[in-house]
C-alpha cells in the first residue's frame, strides 16, 4: 500500500471557496399527504412523499436502520405507517408545524464519498453502478460533470426522477452545472469494462459495488491525478448479516488497497457504521 505525501496531494486538494452545492437540503420528517395539499399547506423540515407513492420512491427514504418521522395528518399518516411497517420500517407520528413551500429531502448519498469529493476540485466523475443515482446527483449538485451507469434500466429511471426532485438549479449556474448537461445516465454492463469517454475523468467512485477486474484495471487506465473513491461489504459484514452470500461481491479485509495498487492511499478504513462493514478507500493516481 502506497500512503500519499500530504504535500504531494495538497496541490490537488479544494483550497477555499468551495462551489456551493445545489443538492436540497437535508429535512427531518416525511409529509405523506397528496402533493397538491402539501405545496398549498406546507409544513417546515419536511419533504412530501405521498402515502401512495411511497412503495414506489422508496429511494427517497433514509437508510433502513433510521427511524422515519411521519407528520400527523389523518388519514395520510396511518396510510404511510401502514405501507412503512410492510416493508419492515419503523415509523412514528410527530407533530407538523406549519413552513414555506420548499423541497427538502430524507435520503443521504455516501457520506465518505460527500467527504471526499468536498475536498476536490470538480471535474469529470463516474459513478459504477449507481443504482439509485443518490451519489452521482450529490456529485452534479456540487459542479461534477457525471455518468452514472448501471446495467438496469429501471434503476437508472429512479435516479433520473431523483435528479429532476432533488436537484436545484436558478439561473446564475454556469451552464456546465445545470442538470442537462451534467448528468448523464448510461445503461452498461461493467463486466466488459468501462465505455470509452471523450475526455479522460477525474474520479470514478462506487457504493456497494465490487468487480475486483474492472478494479485492478484503473491504475492503468486512469489519467494521472484521478481519484478513486468507494466502499463495499466485507466478509465481517456477510457473518454477521448472511449477505451478499457470494464471495464475488464481499472484500477479504486489506483486499481493496491492493486491488488498486500502484495508485496512492490518501484515506483507508474498515469499520462498522450503521450496522454495517465496509471497506473504503480513497485513492489517487501519481501525477
């Protein structure tokens, strides 16, 4: 494992002035009434998310270990409480106090790759297998030009309806930063490899998501100065959990570095968070 020398890596690093992100804020409860009641009755911390539809956006929802906090709003409330225990979420009743009409959201992307990402410049990102489209639309919102891609078409339809609730944009915006342009979500199969890009990247990023060949081929097809930043299970997790129950999709502990070697560690943990083990890594090609 090579470790990064901080004077080497600072020149690549986010000084000041951060690019402001347009991703929505962060709220505390779920509004579960029918959307034209909620934009003409707001209420504050909320992000509205009719009962009915629940089943279907269950990507907007926090992780699977938080508790959500459902307004009290008769029938809407009991509605949702209902279809959140049948996908075995927890849920209780809070008190709604009356706000101004704003879109907030409950879900979170990576929060290492938040971490990271926010101490580097923008630039060309991809994002491997991206399900949901959570972390590449945190990318978008902060000035990355994107591709997410993800070999299931229905996936990437949830991440492009995440991108166009989520992601605010007005009329200063470069417009290398409005949504259009942005983002792009592409149907592949990674187990052929990376497509081939107009320009090179400056990260490729990853969640939950193992291919130990795609991996090992980075070092050598990144640009120099490119990052990589991801995580995914590890055998700690699969014992205590039972999943994913095939080895092709659990890191062995220390397997991530050296899956990527040749490139420069500039964060590396194995740890326990939320209930979950995780490998992640930050890496960066020598410049």
């Amino acid at each position: 494992m090579r470790i990064a020398n901080p004077k080497t890596m600072r020149r690549c690093f986010r000084q000041t002035g951060d690019v402001r992100s347009h991703l929505c804020p962060r709220v505390r409860a779920l509004d579960p009434r029918p959307s034209e009641l909620a934009n003409l009755q707001p209420f504050a911390d909320s992000a509205c998310i009719p009962s009915s539809e629940i089943p279907s956006r269950t990507h907007e929802l926090p992780s699977s270990n938080h508790l959500i906090e459902v307004i009290e709003c008769p029938p809407w409330s009991e509605e949702a409480q209902t279809v959140l225990a049948g996908m075995g979420r927890q849920a209780s009743l809070v008190e709604g106090r009356p706000g101004r009409r704003t879109v907030g959201r409950l879900w979170s992307p990576s929060q290492f790759l938040e971490s990271c990402a926010a101490r580097m410049a923008p630039g060309r990102a991809v994002d491997l297998g991206c399900g949901s489209g959570r972390d590449a639309v945190l990318l978008a919102a902060s000035g990355w030009q994107v591709w997410g891609l993800d070999v299931l078409p229905e996936a990437l339809e949830r991440a492009a309806d995440l991108d166009a609730r989520y992601r605010q944009l007005d009329s200063g915006l470069d417009p290398a930063h409005r949504r259009s342009d942005s983002v792009r979500w592409v149907q592949w199969d990674l187990s052929g490899g990376l497509p081939a890009f107009e320009e090179p990247v400056d990260l490729v990023c990853f969640a939950r998501f193992l291919d130990r060949n795609l991996l090992r081929s980075l070092p050598q097809s990144l640009k120099m100065g490119a990052s990589v930043v991801g995580e995914t299970f590890t055998t700690l997790h699969r014992e205590r959990h039972g999943k994913p129950s095939s080895d092709r999709y659990v890191l062995e502990l220390g397997e991530l570095p050296q899956l990527l070697e040749g490139m420069d560690v500039v964060e590396f943990e194995e740890t326990w968070v939320d209930g979950r083990h995780t490998a992640r890594i930050w890496a960066r090609k020598p410049a």
